[in-house]
C-alpha cells in the first residue's frame, strides 16, 4: 500500500525543486546585474569626477589689480649710469721704453703733472741728425745770400749780366727753403723727444695704469692700451634713457635725485642738462644727460644708479603696473574679469610711461579687476579663476 502513495507524489516534488532552483537562478541572474549596474554606474561617476577635475584644472589662475586714480604726482624713477665730467685715455706719442712712472691708480694728479718717462734713443738720434742738417743748410743758405748780394753789387757795375744775377738769387730762394724745411724737421722730432714725458692733461684721478717699467710702447692707439686713464670726477655726468611716452616731462633744467647701492639710505642731488631730442628706434628712448656735483668723491665713474624725476599728476588717470598691458595689434589694452571669471579685452590709452607703472587716460574704471602678468596666449570670453582678492595698483 505505501508504495503506489510514493509513486503518486514523486511528480509533485520535481515540480517544486525546479521551482525552486528557478528562483535561486533568477536571485543570481539579479544580484549579478545589479552588481554590473553598480559598476557602471560607479565608473560613470568616477568619469564624471575626473572630467571634472581636469575641467577645473585647465582654468588658468591669475592674479588681479585694480586701478588706482592717480591723483597726484609720481616720481619717474629710471636706471642711470654714471661717467665722469672729463675722462682721457692716455696712449705713447712715440715708440721707446717705459723708464719709469710717477702716479698710479687712485692718485689724484694736477694738469701737466709727469705721469711717466720713456726712453725713444732712435728719437734722440733723428734728433741730431736733423739739427746736423739744419746746420749744414742754414750754412749753405748764407753763403748763397753772400753771393747773391756780391752779384747784385756787381750788376750795379755792369761787371755781371742780369741772368747770372737772378741765377744766383734762385739758389739763394732755394738753400732758405731747404733750411725752412730742415728747420721744421728739427722742430718735429723736438715735438716727439717731448712726448717721452706722459703728463696729465687736466687735474683729475687716475683710473686705470698700464705702465710698466722696461715695457716698450708703440705709438697710436689703434691696437696698444692705454698707459693710464685719467678722470676728472669733480663733477659726474649721468646718463639716463627717458620712455617715448614721458620724454617731455623731462627737460633741461629738470631737478632728480639720484640713489647709489653702494651708499644705502642717502641720496645726491642732480639736474637735466641736455636731451638728446630724438628717439632711439632700438630702445624707444631718449637719451638726457645730467649733472651731478660730487665735492666728496663719493660717486664713481661707471657707477649703476636709481634717478627719480618728480612728476606732475594727469587728472582724470589711472594708474597700473606696467606689466598689466597687453601690446595687441590695435595697441596697448587689458584684460578684465568679471565675476564669473570671464575675460574681457579692453583697449586703454597710455598717457605716460614711468617704468615700472603706467598712467591710462580711457578704457578703465576704479571697479575693473584687471589682470597682471597675463599670459600672451589669453583671448576675449576665457574662463579664469582669480587667484587673490583684487590688490591696489601702485
């Protein structure tokens, strides 16, 4: 009897395992795509997150200034070099040795004092020969006024024809000419005997000395140096490269002072002299001198200097670093950002350039953040972050 019972429930039980196993098919079928779901959602988030970092890092950063109305006046401060009011390189007249020299660098010298002696023996023998045949054609010059004057006497007798008599006028013409020419020679090589003694053309210092005792010097200077350089540095001459666009605020009679690294925290007074009144075309410069006293030997020649020209105030302007302008082929202009970090080109109009700032007339307010050091590749409507608050230019 049991056994007919377990032959009826047997199709039963099949059915419901692979039920069963169907719905553990299907969890796993599930699991497995959410977990693939998951994943790709994960990756695209991911994505998402790196684009978007790499977005915000190709945001260029920069910093920013806001103009400043220049209401008053600036000083105008430029690079100097200083040279002194006089300065000569003195080179050899004449070939000969050093026999010895008599100041060195440092040294202050009077106008005319010796600097040094050269010994030119060929220039002494020349010189005698010369003065030999000065006086063998100042010789022959007077026998041939003698005998010019005896003809002449004797024309007066009729014992000598005319002919005879200009004859001997013409060798007397000619033996004075000879002596005037042996005369100059001597003169000459005098000239030269005197420049084995070197002197000091005006009071000043002596710079530089190449002089050395036994050393042979060649006459000229076109390949030999210089035995000394003297300096007159009672006054110092400086020269100063004034911008195009703030050369007329500096005229002849302009006062500056000036400041020297080698003397900190003092400055020396000095004044416009000359302008060059043209426009170098390599620097867009142009060259003024001043004048500077110096009574305590404190500036030297070849010194680097600050010069600081006091100048007026534009109304109406505004002041910027000049590293904020952008040289574009319309001309000078800026670049604004606004609050989204969007940039603008504006075109300004410089009125003065005072180095290190600039003054600008139109195409700027007090509210524009203007950027500083802006990189050559920006253009109109660029995304930037502003990396700082806006500073106060100048």
């Amino acid at each position: 009897m049991s056994e007919p019972d377990d032959h009826l429930h047997t199709p039963s039980i099949d059915k419901e395992g692979r039920r069963r196993l169907k719905r553990i098919g299907l969890l796993l079928l599930g699991g497995a795509l959410a977990i693939a779901v998951i994943g790709v959602v994960l990756r695209a988030s991911h994505g998402s997150e790196l684009q978007a970092r790499a977005a915000e890092a190709s945001i260029p950063t920069v910093s920013t200034v806001s103009p400043q109305a220049a209401d008053k006046g600036n000083a105008l401060v430029l690079p100097g070099s200083l040279e002194a009011y006089n300065s000569a390189a003195i080179y050899a007249r004449t070939n000969g040795y050093v026999r010895n020299w008599q100041a060195d660098i440092g040294d202050h010298v009077r106008s005319g004092q010796l600097l040094a002696t050269l010994d030119a023996p060929e220039v002494l023998q020349q010189l005698a020969q010369a003065r030999a045949d000065y006086r063998t054609a100042l010789a022959n010059k007077q026998l041939a006024q003698t005998s010019a004057q005896r003809w002449q006497a004797m024309l007066a007798r009729d014992a000598v024809s005319r002919q005879e008599v200009d004859e001997r006028n013409g060798d007397f013409a000619a033996r004075s000419a000879v002596a005037d020419a042996a005369l100059a020679n001597v003169r000459r090589l005098e000239a030269l005997a005197a420049f084995t003694h070197i002197t000091a053309p005006f009071s000043g210092i002596v710079t530089s000395r190449s002089a050395q005792l036994g050393a042979l010097v060649v006459a000229g200077n076109a390949a030999a140096q210089p035995l000394f350089t003297v300096s007159d540095t009672h006054r110092m001459r400086i020269y100063v490269r004034v911008p195009q666009a703030s050369a007329m605020l500096v005229q002849p009679g302009t006062s500056a002072t000036m400041t020297l690294p080698e003397h900190p925290g003092r400055s020396f007074p000095a004044t416009v002299t000359r302008s060059a009144r043209a426009v170098d075309s390599r620097s867009g410069a142009v060259l003024v001198q001043l004048e500077a006293p110096n009574p305590e030997g404190l500036l030297m020649p070849g010194s680097y200097a600050q010069v600081s020209f006091e100048t007026e105030a534009v109304p109406g302007s505004y002041r910027l670093p000049g590293s904020a302008v952008l040289i574009t082929d319309d001309g000078p202009a800026v670049a604004i950002v606004d609050q989204r970090g969007i940039v603008a080109i504006k075109p300004i109009a410089i009125v003065r350039d005072e180095g290190r700032e600039v003054l600008v007339s139109t195409g700027l307010s007090p509210a524009d953040r203007v950027i500083d050091s802006p990189p050559d590749s920006i253009q109109a409507k660029d995304h930037v972050r502003v990396l700082a608050p806006t500073a106060k230019a100048g």
